[in-house]
C-alpha cells in the first residue's frame, strides 16, 4: 500500500495499541466495565459526530458502565487544533457557560440478565456550548481531569465557507487496490482564503473514522474565495461492503448467526463463519459504513433500547485466511471498537477449529464490521487484504476544512461537506 494513501496509516497503528498520541495521550480507550460507546447525532440518525455552530442540532454521548448502580461521572470540553495537537487557549475564549459538570442523566437496565446503567451527555445543553468552530475532545473522568476514564472526539463548524465534494473511480494498474478518488472545492462569499500562506487546512475523512484520513493536502489552484483540490494522487481503496450481523432478537438467529444461546444467565451468540473477499467478485449488500445501532426488537426507539438491550458475547470466526508465516495479523474492527488495533480486537488461531477467532460482549442491535491486517514488517494497517477493494463499494467520504487567519493562534473549523460514492 502506497504511502499516498492516507497521510499516516491509521496512525501508525493508534500508536501501536490503546491509545492515540499527538504530543499527549488524545483517545483514551475506556476500561473494560465501560461499554457500547457512542456518539449519535438524533436528527440525522447516525453516528456522525460534527453539529453545526448555532444551529439547533446536537449530539449525544452515551455509555454504559457494567458495574451496575450510580456514580458521578464529569466531563468537559478541550479545545484542538487541526492536527488535533493542544491548541491551548482559555477556556473562556471558547466555552459559553460551564467547562466542568457531572452527567445528569443516567438508567439503570431494565428487563435483562446483564445489569448495567447508561449514561447520557447531549451537547450543546443549556449549561455548557461553545462560540468557536474547531475540533473537540470530550473527556469524561470520576475526580481528577486529567486522568480521564475514556475521551472522545467531535467536531463543530461554523458553516462560512461551503465544501464541495465528488467522487469518482480511479483506475491505476499499478496500484489495483486504490480506486476511489476524491475532488473537492472550498468556496467563501466573505472569507479571503488566501490572506494567509497555507492557513487552510483540507482534512478528508472515510465513513466517520477519523484515523482513516488524507490530511495536509495543498490546492492545486487557489483564488482569494475558492480553493481547489483536484490532484488525482488524493485517493482511497474502496474496500468491501462491511460484514454484518443482527442481535436485536436474541431468541433468534438473525441471517449472518450461526445460533444464539443463553449460559451461566448470558446472552451468546455465534456469528457465521466468514471468508476471505480479495479474490472474488464485488458483492453489493447494504451496510451502515461500519456503524453499530443499538436496537432491541421490542422498540424501534434507540432511547428506550439504551436502557432495555441485552448483552451478548459475539462470536467472530474467519477461515482461510493468510497470514503468509506471520507477517499479517488479523484484527475485527468497526465503529463498535472504534476501529481499535489492540490486543483485544486481534484474531487468535484455533488449532482445534482451524479458524481464527475472537469475541466481544456487546449490546443487543445492528452492527457492521471488518477484518483487517496489520504487516508486522513496517506496522501499518492494510484494510483490504481481507475484503479486497472495489470501485464500486459505496463509502461516505467527509471533508473538513480548517483556517487560521492571519495572526491567529488557534485552527478554527469553516466548513463541512460530504459525499456518498452512489450519488
């Protein structure tokens, strides 16, 4: 995989486990009692996690904590940069309100043989917003701030300038693998984009996973109110259609579950055993771009599944794969782990199944997920080796774009676009 690809790999590999480091610790993984993470934007019913400066969406922050019963989670806001690096500003320069404050809405599970309680943030509420576009870090911790249970990652633009975006296939014998180019066009009707030597920063995303990205991407032509980035280098692999599975009833097997069972008072489900895709045809079947939707099938309603899913341990078997004497290592990833690459999402050989093997304990509903490969020669991330990659896979590509004016110290976020490859 060329180094064009993405602008680092998946970063190196979340930095070789666990955590993703930019100067200092960014993404903290949440410990194993703390699960079904999510940022889910209710207007739109996805898990994108980028509002709108002044406008009324918002977004929610939901987690579980298996040691069920109440405790006093806090939280607040940073600040980043582009980058995602400290941008290092008071707190007063871009918080309106509070910038320190305990989850105030909780429910302990009703109904399952899994207790839990599940906690909810919505952000912007009534006593805490921002005045500034940019990239934010939520962090959520017991006592001390900076030793955060887990943190995650959003977005808000301030919507001034537009970002246009297209896609198309790219055909390239050289690299067969690569097959989904990217144009994009920044425009402004007040804005003077140009004021400041490379102020503008393109930030272009795939399906909502920030560690899949092209960053530091210089137009190709400039004017004072449009920026144009057309260089046909700023390509993806298409991939495959993602994997899936249904446990929204867990009293019956869904299409991709081999069975369902109950044990020891948990839930267990045994998911269908995959295969390999690089080496056939392209296979169209609808998928959520990776996301997971908590669901139970006695409500169509995500407030009420919050409280009321089961858990379940989830059974992910892969046969015939490769791994050429060692050098790939197979991983399940998907929103559901954050697209982690740790030892817990790696694959483990069973030589008595002959397949390769792990599991998760997750919460009833939709997922969607991946395998993918990590050389341990040079350490990066090959999402394809499993699946193969097609122009035709249909993928979410989002776009960002950031400026610093001139004299400015901080990266503020302009503007925000997508495109979804069938349109």
């Amino acid at each position: 995989m060329p180094m064009r690809l993405f602008n680092i790999v998946y970063i190196t590999i979340l930095c070789l486990f666990s955590t993703f480091v930019i100067g200092q610790t960014l993404e903290i993984l949440p410990p194993k009692n703390i699960t079904t993470v999510q940022v889910f934007n209710p207007q739109k019913n996805d898990n994108t996690a980028i509002i709108r400066l002044g406008s009324n969406e918002y977004l929610l922050f939901l987690f579980d904590d298996l040691e069920a019963g109440y405790k006093r989670y806090n939280y607040k806001i940073e600040h980043r940069n582009a980058d995602w690096s400290e941008s290092n500003i008071f707190e007063s320069e871009y918080v309106v309100g509070l910038n320190n404050d305990y989850v105030r809405t909780y429910k302990n599970s009703f109904n399952t043989y899994k207790k839990f309680t599940n906690y909810q943030i919505q952000f912007p509420n009534k006593d805490m917003n921002v005045k500034l576009g940019g990239n934010y870090l939520l962090k959520v911790y017991t006592t001390n701030e900076d030793q955060p249970i887990f943190t995650k990652r959003f977005a808000v633009y301030q919507g001034n300038v537009d970002v246009g975006m297209k896609s198309s296939r790219y055909i390239n014998p050289t690299y067969k693998d690569i097959n989904q180019r990217i144009q994009t066009v920044i425009s402004s009707g007040s804005q003077n984009l140009t004021e400041t030597p490379d102020g503008g920063k393109l930030f272009i995303m795939k399906n909502n996973n920030w560690n899949e990205h092209i960053a530091d991407i210089n137009p190709d032509f400039t004017r004072s109110n449009q920026l144009t980035y057309n260089n046909v280098e700023w390509t993806f692999e298409g991939g495959g259609e993602y994997n899936w599975f249904d446990t929204k009833n867990l009293d019956v097997p869904g299409l991709t579950t081999e069975r369902n069972f109950r044990k020891d008072s948990v839930y267990h489900t045994v998911l269908r055993v995959d295969f390999p895709k690089y080496n056939l045809p392209y296979d169209d079947y609808g998928d959520v771009n990776g996301n997971f939707y908590i669901r139970n099938n006695r409500f169509g309603n995500e407030y009420l599944a919050a409280s009321e899913a089961d858990y379940s341990w989830v059974y992910f078997a892969l046969d015939a794969f490769e791994d050429q004497n060692g050098l790939y290592e197979p991983y399940v990833v998907g929103a559901f782990n954050n697209w982690e690459i740790s030892p817990q999402s790696k694959l483990k050989y069973n030589p008595v199944s002959k397949l390769w093997e792990n599991e998760y304990f997750l919460k009833q509903g939709y997922y969607n997920y991946q395998y993918v490969v990590v050389n341990t020669k040079n350490k990066r991330v090959e999402p394809s080796y499993v699946s193969g990659s097609f122009w035709q896979t249909e993928n979410l590509y989002q776009g960002l774009f950031y400026y610093r004016p001139w004299g400015g110290r901080y990266d503020i976020l302009m503007g925000y676009g997508e495109v979804n490859t069938r349109n």
